[in-house]
C-alpha cells in the first residue's frame, strides 16, 4: 500500500493551510464567543471547499475522496469547529442527495450545496433514539402527493443556518428501522421549527440546535430514495461521515502535538527545556506514535472509500482510534504546557474541549466497536 499523497493532494494540503493560517486563525476567538462562521463558510465556497469530491459540472471541485479528507484534516489543525461543519455539510448533508437522490433533485441541490450558496445538515437523532438511531419516533403520514412529518431531533449539526434538512421519519413504524424514509426539507417550510441552541462544551462556533416538527408538510417529490430505504440511507453516508470526523480528530491531535513539541524545546526549568526530560520527551513520543497510526488508518480509509471498497469497518476503525488520540494527545498537551496550559492563552484547552466530542458524534465509539466486531463476526 502506497499512502504517499499526489501532487494534486499536496496542492489541496497546502492550499487548506495556507487559508486556515492566513483567514482561519484571526477568527478564532470571534467563534469562541459563539459566532457561526458565515463569512468563512462563503470563503471556502469561493476556494472550492464545499463540495471538495463533488464533479465541476455538479458545482463542486471535482477532486477525490482523499483530497476531501485532506480538507477536513487541515482546517480542523486551525479550527475544529470548521472541520465539522465542512464534514457534516458534505458527508451527510450533500451525499445522501448526490448519491440516493433524482436527477431532478441532483440538478436542483447539488450545485448549491457544492458551491457554498447553501449549507447542508442531517437529521436522524432524536431525543429518545441516539445509538439506537434506528427507533426514532418521527413519523411521515403519506396524504395524497405529500407526506405530513410530526416529531423532534436533537444535536443538529449546522442546524441554525442550515438551507437543506436530510430527514428521517418513519413511514411505516411496524416495520422498525426498515419502515425510515429520507427526506429532503427546506428551510422555511412550514412547520419547520428551530428549538434550542445547545451550549456545549467545544467546537463553540459551530451550531448545534434541536429541531421540531409540527405537521410539517413535505411533497412526495422530496423524498430520497424509496419508502424504508432511510436507514440505509442515513448508516451508508455515516461511513464517509466517520472518516470526515476521524480527520477532524486527526487534526486536532497534530495541532496538540505540533503545540506541545514546540512549547517543550522553549519553556526552560531547572536550567533547561523541559524537553530535556524524558518525562516529557516520552510523552511526545508517544504522542506522535499514535498521530502516525491515526494518520494511516484515516488515510487508508479514505482510499478505500475512493476505490468503492466497503469501508464500513474501516471508517469505524478510524473513527475509533483517530478521536481517542486527539482526547489522549490534548490531555497531554496540557500537561506539557503546565499551569499555562489551563488557561485560555493557549489553544491547548480549546484542544480538549473540542477533541471529546469526537469520541460521541457519528456514532460514539463503543458503536464504532459494534460495527467492528459485527463485521469481524459476521
Ligand atoms: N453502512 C452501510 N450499511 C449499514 C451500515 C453501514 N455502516 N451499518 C449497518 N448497515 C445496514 C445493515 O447491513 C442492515 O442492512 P440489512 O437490513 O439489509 O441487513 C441495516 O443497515 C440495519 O442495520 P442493523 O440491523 O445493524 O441496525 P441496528 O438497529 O442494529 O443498528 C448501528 C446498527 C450500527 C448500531 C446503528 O444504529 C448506528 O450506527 N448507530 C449510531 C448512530 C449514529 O452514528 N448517529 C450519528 C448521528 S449523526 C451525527 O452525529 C452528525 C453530527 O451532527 C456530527
């Protein structure tokens, strides 16, 4: 296996730093302070950002699943906050639509979601269904040429400012998990209701919102897919999903390291960096182990996402592992930078709070074990 990156990879890398330095960075603390990014959202419209694997004639970059993940992986060193909006906007607010939808529905949200005119969320968990997404309670009643949704969804990534709902309700609850329909929702439709914003520990610029259903009427014409095909629907995206979150997690776990290594060669204690210290020198090492080995397996499952593999355990694996060592590498990033390192003059507690996150969203990692072992079992 050759995980060498094209020039054409290398280009996106650099071109990712290059904006997250120069027009990421000076906007930190502004999302620190609950800003959702609007401006910077429309940037990387404008840089192709938004819609990285989707075709030039589709609106997007026209570039593969790798460079996508490149995307993620460097935005989310600057700012993890950008790097679950991109990862939510694309993996499961635009492909369930790219891959499941009608010409008609391709032609007519494909070119707005890739360009950044629009901005995409997906909506499956409910307060009573998170793990076990497959209960959910929202209901669609089919009346004529339309369907009438009731129900709530909770932890709704980019929800506040969302133009695309991908939602899912069941339209046939005898049938369990095989009764869920996608649906394509606009903002603004009647019934639509955005609840609460959540005040969450990290990614503070992102927003994440509940939402409510009362009566929403939806056409037949935005349905995904067939009646029951939903949950498909929404586990087949989650696969890309979880590489995307697993890039975040990556990128969050190099900024630590990347921190922490250039803080020990200069603090100085007792005549000397406290990088002089194995048990500080250790703790890098062991840091940047685990970087490497998150590299890979994110990597290797883009590529096999890229090549049309199964990449279901892959993607878990990824997951599993990248988000741990973003939680483990910030912790000890802290640790490193001491006293210094719990207060906000640092990134490196803005490291730890975001970094959790990332071992609970797109399944938390004890699901990422039953996809795991289902797999290794079965
Ligand atoms: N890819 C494709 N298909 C899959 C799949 C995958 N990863 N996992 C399961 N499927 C298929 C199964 O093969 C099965 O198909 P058949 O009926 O033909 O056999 C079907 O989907 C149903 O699967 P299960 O019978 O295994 O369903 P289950 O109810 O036992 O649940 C689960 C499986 C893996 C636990 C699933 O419920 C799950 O992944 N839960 C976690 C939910 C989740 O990740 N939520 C994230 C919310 S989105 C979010 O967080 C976004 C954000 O804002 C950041």
């Amino acid at each position: 296996m050759d995980l060498r990156f094209t020039d054409e990879q290398e280009m996106m890398r650099k071109m990712v730093r290059d904006f997250a330095q120069k027009e990421v960075a000076p906007r930190i603390e502004s999302m620190e302070n609950e800003e959702f990014p609007t401006e910077i959202i429309k940037r990387m419209g404008e840089l192709g950002l938004m819609g990285v694997p989707v075709s030039e004639e589709q609106g997007g970059a026209g570039m593969d699943y790798t460079s996508y993940i490149i995307a993620i992986n460097e935005l989310s060193k600057v700012s993890a906050t950008l790097g679950v909006i991109l990862s939510v906007h694309t993996s499961v607010g635009t492909f369930p639509i790219l891959k499941f939808g009608t010409k008609e529905q391709v032609d007519h949200y494909v070119p707005k979601l890739a360009s950044g005119e629009y901005l995409g969320a997906f909506c499956l968990t409910e307060p009573g269904a998170g793990s076990d997404a497959g209960s959910l309670k929202t209901k669609a009643k089919k009346e004529g040429d339309h369907y009438i949704i009731n129900g709530s969804k909770v932890f709704i990534t980019n929800g506040e400012y969302a133009d695309t709902f991908i939602v899912f309700a069941n339209t046939n609850p005898e049938q369990g998990n095989k009764g869920i329909t996608a649906f394509i929702v606009e903002k603004g439709t009647p019934g639509l209701e955005i609840g609460k914003s959540e005040k969450k520990m990290g990614l503070h610029g992102s927003s994440t919102v509940s939402l409510n259903f009362d009566s929403m009427k939806v056409s037949e014409s935005q349905r995904l897919g067939e009646e029951g095909e939903g949950f498909k629907i929404a586990l087949a995206n989650l696969n890309i999903g979880r590489i995307g979150i697993a890039a975040q997690a990556l990128g969050i776990a190099e900024a630590a390291l990347d921190a922490a290594t250039g803080y020990a060669k200069e603090r100085e204690q007792f005549g000397k960096p406290i990088a002089k210290n194995q048990g500080v020198s250790f703790k890098l090492a062991d840091m940047a182990t685990a970087v490497e080995g998150a590299k890979l397996l994110v990597y290797n499952a883009a590529s096999k996402y890229q090549a049309g593999l199964d990449t279901s355990k892959e993607a878990s694996m990824a997951k599993k592992y990248a988000s741990t060592t973003a939680v483990n590498a910030a912790i000890e990033a802290v640790q490193v930078f001491g006293g210094y390192g719990y207060t906000e003059d640092y990134p490196v507690e803005r490291y730890f709070r975001d970094a959790k996150i990332t071992q609970i969203y797109e399944g938390t990692n004890e699901i990422q074990n039953v996809v795991i072992s289902r797999q290794l079992l079965k």
